[in-house]
C-alpha cells in the first residue's frame, strides 16, 4: 500500500447500493459473496426478500431499505 509522507492509509471495501457509494472498513468485513439466487418465503414481511443458502446455511435476505448498523 502507497503512502504519501505524514498520511496514513487504511484498507476499505467500496460497494454501491443504489445511486450511492458506501465505504467500510476491510476489517469489518468477514467475507465478500458472488449472488446468489433468493428463493422467495410465502407470507414473509415485506421487508423480507426471501432466503439464500449460503455454504449450507439459511440466511435471510431484507429490503434494501434497512439502515446498515454502525
């Protein structure tokens, strides 16, 4: 990593949610996934896309409309 004399750098991960770019912290990050298709959960709240199966784990996928924990 480059660095320009009396700065300091830190390692992020960029990604774009909609129209915006968001930025977090690489050591926040456990892990970065390729999509996946989401099955879909009969009478599921509205805010709940469906599910995804992740290496043998169910995990369930939200409306983007969420607010992301700090």
């Amino acid at each position: 990593m480059k660095t320009v004399a009396g700065s300091e750098t830190s390692e992020i991960v960029s990604f774009f949610l909609d129209d915006r770019r968001f930025a977090v912290p690489l050591s926040t990050v456990m892990r970065v996934e390729r999509i996946v298709a989401i099955t879909p959960l009969p009478k599921a709240p509205d805010i709940v896309l469906g599910v995804i199966n992740m290496h043998g784990q169910i995990i369930p996928v939200r409306e983007k409309g969420f607010k992301l924990a700090a």
